[in-house]
C-alpha cells in the first residue's frame, strides 16, 4: 500500500482470504496458484511467499507466476530450507546428515508431505537451495538470492 500498488489476496483456502480481506481491506480471489484467472502479464510485483512448497507442481505454479508477472515485475519468493539447522539436529545422526547436506543435498531424501489443517488437505515439499534454484531457472525467472 505504502509504494501505491493495488493488491489482490489470492488463495484456495476461503477463510484465508476472509482473513487477508480483513487485514488489509482488498480484493481477494479463490483460485489455484497453479491455474491463475488472470491475464497475462496484469501485475508488477507478485508476492510468492510460503506458496511454493505447498504446491503438487511447482514448476506449474511458478510458470503460472511468470505467465501474469509484466516484464520487468518481480517476484518475491520464500520457501524453507530443508538442509537448515533446527533442534533436531542435537540428534547427532541429523547433524552429520545437515552438515553433509550443505554441500551435497542429494543424501537428503526426498520430502514431500501430505499435511492438514482444520478440514483443508496440503502438500509440503521441503526444499534445498539448490532444488528450489532449478526450479526456478526452469522457469527463465532471473534471482537474486538471499538468505
């Protein structure tokens, strides 16, 4: 609001958006991330946070992003780091698997999980740095990462 641009909540989840309305006073669409109802190339900047690893595509969602991102518009893009250091690794095995993750994040397995929340089913796929930049060089979106 502050940079003058109109925002529109965006969301599969209903009592998201009724939350994102109430929050913020603006429109709000139930719709896929992966299927967006939008022309393209209708906004300049598009706030992608904590949407990725909960996607069943990513590379559809992220395409899906690109295809309604004018030229030149920017995406900003947060998911978690599946190599991150977290409580668990006082397990001394999860730490040494941390720590050579860090530089090879292939032992890792792969996660992707089939979580719930109240009556809403989702997915969540955790992500390394290096999983997460091929998806998104796939999509031809140029990066600017940061930690």
């Amino acid at each position: 609001f502050d940079k003058g641009y109109d925002m529109i909540g965006v969301d599969i989840n209903e009592e998201y958006l009724k939350q994102f309305n109430q929050i913020f006073n603006s429109d709000v669409v139930q719709a896929n991330s992966m299927a967006l109802p939008f022309r393209s190339k209708s906004f300049d900047l598009i706030n992608f946070t904590d949407i990725v690893e909960h996607l069943h595509n990513p590379l559809l969602g992220l395409s899906e992003a690109q295809r309604v991102l004018n030229e030149g518009g920017i995406i900003i893009l947060t998911t978690n780091n599946r190599c991150v250091f977290t409580l668990r690794c006082m397990n001394p095995l999860v730490f040494v698997e941390k720590v050579i993750s860090l530089d090879c994040d292939s032992i890792l397995p792969h996660r992707n999980i089939l979580g719930q929340w109240m009556d809403f089913k989702f997915y969540h796929t955790e992500f390394s740095k290096n999983e997460i930049t091929k998806v998104i060089t796939r999509t031809r979106f140029t990066m600017k990462l940061r930690k």
